[in-house]
C-alpha cells in the first residue's frame, strides 16, 4: 500500500492491515522524531510495542525507507535517517509548485462532504493556541491539516508525493521547534485556507498554500 493509500485510510477510518499499523506507527515517531536521527530501530521492540509482531515490522521498514525516513545497512542494521537541513532547499522546490495545486484542485473537485469535514476542522483550528499549549502537540495539528488537503485534492499521485514531503519538513520543524517562536500563528494560517477551499476559491487556496510554504522554510532558515 502507498503513502497516499495508508493516509485514506487513516482518515476515513478503513480498519489498517497489521503492516500498515506498524507502519503509521513506526512513521508518525520517525517524523515526529520520538525516534531520534541515527537512533537503530529493533525490530523486537518494535513489534512488541506495536502489538503487530516482526514481519509487519520489517514490512513497514521497507515501505520507510522508500520514503527516505530510515536507512538499512547490510550486517548493521536499520536506523532513522538524519535531518539535513541542506535538504530544506530541495522540499521546498516540490511543495511550493505542489501545495498550491493540491490546495487549488481540492477547492474546484471537493465532495460536499469533504468540504463539511473541512469546514470543521477550520473552526478547530481557529485560536489553536489558545487551547493547545504543547507546539508539539500543535505541529500535530499541522500535519493532521496537510494531510486533509491532500486527500481533498482527489489525485493519490500527488498526495503521495506531498504527503512524504511533508513528513520529511516536519521532521526539519521538530528539530528546531523550540526555536520558532511562531509556531501557534504558522498551523492557526491553516484556518483560511481551509476556508477557501471550502467555499471553492481556487485562486486564493493555491495563493496561501504557497505563503504558507514560503513562510515555513523562512522560519527555519531565520534561526539557522
């Protein structure tokens, strides 16, 4: 199953396969860097944690390290890839040509009800911050946003693709997360651009999408 495949699912609540279990929930640490850059991953502990036993494990494994979040060495073993951040220059070229037309196309293709689970996830995200203290919990949010679009946009091929993206820049704001004073203000942007792509504004969803962006990688690179 792909990226695209495992996040359908996700969101509309199919019942997950045990690889795809381990999957997502060996993924989410990786991304969220619960697991840690250059940490080895046991596939033992992995399993027994997972409740999913070994071969899900090592089928998850596989499918991560075609998203570029682990790495395996021959008689060594498997282990979280690092956060480059020379890498921020080479995601930013895909989302910034990518995220607009995924934010465009969901506001021109989306289902009635898509659009209503939209809507209220643009009141959730409205004053965030206000309730949501933790910024991890917050960049949570963030990807629990991404994810929505993409998945609104109607294309798997393209939601692969930025789906994976995003993991791979999410990683990039956990590594610096406690130096981005912004980051309430960066997921609350969410709210209008769900809004305009609720109400069909193709135009102006693909404009914020594309601040959004612009205004990710400039954060990070300010505290470099």
């Amino acid at each position: 199953m792909s990226e695209a495949m495992s996040v359908a699912s996700e969101l509309s609540g199919a019942p997950l396969s045990l690889a795809d279990r381990a999957y997502e929930g060996i993924r989410d640490r990786l991304v969220m860097l619960d697991i840690r850059p250059g940490e080895p991953l046991n596939d033992d502990a992995l399993a027994q944690e997972l409740g999913t036993g070994r071969t899900p494990v090592r089928e998850a494994l596989k499918r991560l390290e075609g998203d570029r979040l682990v790495v395996a060495y021959p008689r060594r073993g498997t282990f979280a890839t690092a956060v480059d951040i020379t890498d921020l220059a080479h995601i930013s070229e895909i989302r910034v040509e990518l995220e607009p037309l995924a934010a465009s196309r969901a506001a021109r293709t989306a289902s009635d009800a898509t659009r209503a689970q939209l809507a209220e996830l643009a009141v959730d995200i409205t004053g965030l911050d206000a309730v949501v203290g933790d910024r991890r919990d917050l960049l949570r949010r963030d990807v629990e946003v991404h994810r929505h679009i993409y998945r609104a946009a109607g294309n798997p091929h393209l939601e692969d693709i930025l789906v994976r993206q995003d993991n791979l820049a999410t990683r990039i704001w956990c590594l610096f997360l406690d130096r981005l004073p912004a980051i309430a203000g960066h997921v609350g942007e969410h709210a209008a651009l769900l809004e305009a792509i609720v109400e069909g504004e193709a135009e102006k969803a693909a404009r914020l999408a594309l601040e959004h962006v612009v205004g990710f990688e400039r954060a990070v690179r300010e505290v470099l």
